[in-house]
C-alpha cells in the first residue's frame, strides 16, 4: 500500500489483514510468510501490539518515506517465541510532524 497524506493523518482506521488470521491456513499467509499487515498507517508512525491482559508484545516502528503499510511476523519483542492464538489489540501512533501523537486503535485475532 503506497504512503499518502490520509495515512500520515491517521484520517481512516488502521486495518490489519488477515483477520482473523488463522496460522493453520497456508493460504493465509502473505507471500509464504507467517506475517500479519497494519494498512493505512503513516509514513512514520510507532506500532504497539498488546495481549488482552495488558501486556506489551511487540512494538514495530515504521519509517518508510514510500509505504503506508507495515508488517509483523508474529515474533514477541524479546524474539523468544511466537505469537500464540489470541485477541490482541494494538495503537498505531503518528510520528509525523503534522500529525504528532494522533492514534488508531483496534484489534485483530490470531488462530491455529
């Protein structure tokens, strides 16, 4: 997904695909990899991944002039696992000058 100034301005949700994401579907993955895409985020935005007790697991930090679109393999933040089957939440904030600290918020599910 190309950049644009309504990801930057976080103007629309983020969406993550797929979602549900079912790990056991091999067609489910995006290009042979077990990874999961936040859509519509801004050029330089800090992704935070959350269990549903609160827990941080990941936090992806996005800074790429030319893709409106980050990934996630599914790798917690220590990289000591992968993600197991759960609700997860996440809050996509903006780094952009114009659109410093406005947030998406929403969530996704992973199963196996």
């Amino acid at each position: 997904m190309a950049a644009n100034d309504d990801a930057d301005a976080l103007s629309n949700p983020v969406t993550v695909v797929p979602n549900p994401f079912d790990l056991s579907l091999e067609e489910a993955n995006y290009q042979g990899s077990k990874k999961l895409r936040f859509l519509g985020v801004p050029r330089k935005s800090r992704i935070s991944i959350f269990t549903v007790s609160g827990d941080l697991i990941q936090v992806i930090d996005h800074d790429d002039p030319n893709a409106g679109e980050a990934a996630w393999l599914l790798k917690d933040r220590f990289l000591t696992g992968e993600a197991t089957s759960a609700l997860y939440f996440f809050v996509v904030e903006s780094l952009m000058p114009a659109s410093m600290g406005q947030k998406s918020k929403g969530a996704f599910v992973i199963h196996r």
